[in-house]
C-alpha cells in the first residue's frame, strides 16, 4: 500500500492554470469522505450481522433493500419478468 505523504511534503502551485492549493482541498474532502464510507461501511455490516443473530436471512434482506430502491414501475416490470421466466422453465 502506497504510503501517504504529509502535507508539508508538497508545496502547491498554480501549473498550467491548474490551482494545486484547490485540487488538494479537494483531494483531502475525498479523503475524509472515504474515512467516513469505511465507517458506515463497518455499521452497515453490523446491522447485517445483528439481523442475521435474529434469525433474518440477510440474502433476502439485500434483495429487498435493492427492491426498495427501485420505482414502482421498473419493480413491476422485473417482477413480471422473473414470474414469466419461472413459468417458461417450469418453476411455478
């Protein structure tokens, strides 16, 4: 893993119009962003494994939340379509 630079490892410019102190504002916003993702992340999982212990199937609570997603329409249309496919292969 590439090993991360101290801020005063770099002093920023402006090259070719390119404003370094601006770009590195944003780098470190999609740092401190990702840091966050990881942590929500980890209690995602958590809340997943607090289900599973009560006997939710976590698969199907996936699903479900894909489901939830989804507009009305396009919810229907996939539904229509599983049901459609399970009947032509004989699983209905």
């Amino acid at each position: 893993m590439p090993q991360a630079h101290a801020q005063a490892d770099f002093k920023p410019t402006t090259y070719q119009g390119i404003a370094g102190d601006v770009l590195i504002q944003y780098f470190e916003r999609i740092e401190r962003l990702e840091e966050e993702k990881v942590g929500i992340t980890d209690g995602i999982k958590e809340v997943f494994l607090e289900a599973k212990g009560n006997g939710f199937d976590v698969k199907i609570m996936r699903e479900i939340l894909k489901m939830r997603k989804m507009e009305r329409e396009a919810l229907d249309e996939q539904e229509n379509m599983v049901d459609l496919y399970r009947q032509a292969i004989g699983m209905h």
